[in-house]
C-alpha cells in the first residue's frame, strides 16, 4: 500500500464529510470508556493549567463540544475545509479552524492539553514522531494529552485498510516510546476490544507534558 498524502488525506475526508459527520454525530452516547477518559483529562486539565485545549483532527466537531461542556475552553483544527465547515455549522459557539497536526499555528506553549483523538492513524509511520514533536512544541509544561491510536498485536506498525485512507494500527508500547522520546511521561494506556461495527482494538495513552 501507497502513504496516503496530506492532500490525498484532506481531499478523501472532504468526500465523505457529510456521511462522517451524520454517523458519528451521537457517538459518545454509547461509548462509556471513552466518556470516562474524556472526564478524567477535562479534569487533569482544569487542575493543572488555565489554557486552552485543541482537539486535533476535531471533524464534524462532536467531541470539540463535548470537552467545552465539561468545562474546558476548546478549539478545534482540521485538515478538512468540509469538515471544518460542519464543525462551524453545529457548534457557532466555539471556534474551528484549518489546519495540519505537522505545522501547527500555535505559540511554543501555548496550550493547556491536546486531544488527538484517533487523528494521526493516517499520519505514516515515518513521520509521527515528529507530529507528537509538534503536540509538544505547543503544549506548556505539565499539559496533558490525550491520545487515541488503533492498537495492534505486531512489534512494529501495520498499514491496514481503512474506509477513508490508509490507516496504522499501532503496537502501544510503540506510542508509549515515541510519546517518551519526544518529552511526554506516560500517566495511563487502556485498550479495548472493538465494538459492533468496528473493526479494530482501539488504544488511548494519557500522557503529561515532562
């Protein structure tokens, strides 16, 4: 398999913008697990620093408002105009801009946490150490993280197929090292096994800026 582009990335989620956004409108209402680490980082969050939150790779922007509704100040970015444009359209209260996770527009420290909530499973493998370089970059001392991978059982990643482009399932100790190398220390992982409909282990690493 091909390296999905950047553009080849933004030009497939343009497509499909509308059915994503529509599937995935509701899709915290029947994830429980997921509800309780979003909690717990809106927590470590408003705890440990008074900025702001990005979510990075936000789509249609459902859990961009979820966070503001747990008391955090929230922003979304993506690398998406449609999906940006959805975003805008539910939420008129919180702000959505384009983006790319490799060059953000944020000043060094700038933020109090990221969400990247299973927006790198495109990025190649080659070149999310130094995306997660980037989340560090414009995280402040002590900001948290929280990341959300497609776990897999091989030592090294794995390219798969994937609706929309091709993704990478992801060894959690993999993550956990990259996070490491790049200044994060590890507060929590968990996986799960995937639900109906679902076709992979899904992984998520709660890490705090060193």
């Amino acid at each position: 398999m091909t390296e999905p582009t950047v553009a080849q990335t933004r030009i497939a989620y343009d497509a499909v913008a509308d059915r994503y956004a529509e599937l995935f409108r509701d899709m915290l209402d029947s994830l429980p697990m997921e509800r309780a680490l979003l909690a717990a980082f809106a927590e470590l969050v408003r705890d440990n620093s008074s900025g702001a939150v990005a979510d990075i790779g936000c789509g249609p922007g459902q859990v961009t408002a979820h966070l503001h509704a747990l008391g955090l100040t929230t922003f979304g970015i993506d690398l998406s105009p449609e999906m940006v444009s959805l975003a805008r359209r539910a939420n008129p209260h919180l702000p959505f801009d384009e983006g790319s996770m490799t060059n953000l527009d944020l000043a060094d420290g700038s933020l109090g946490g990221i969400l990247a909530f299973f927006s790198t499973i495109h990025t190649p493998p080659r070149q999310l150490s130094a995306v997660i370089g980037e989340f560090q970059r414009v995280l402040a001392p002590g900001g948290h993280l929280l990341f959300g991978f497609l776990a897999g059982d091989a030592p090294q990643p794995e390219a798969t197929d994937h609706k929309v482009a091709i993704a990478y399932q992801w060894p959690p100790d993999g993550i956990a090292e990259l996070l490491r190398q790049n200044g994060f220390t590890e507060i929590a992982r968990i996986q799960r096994e995937p639900h109906e409909g679902e076709r992979f282990r899904h992984g998520y690493l709660l890490a705090r800026r060193s």
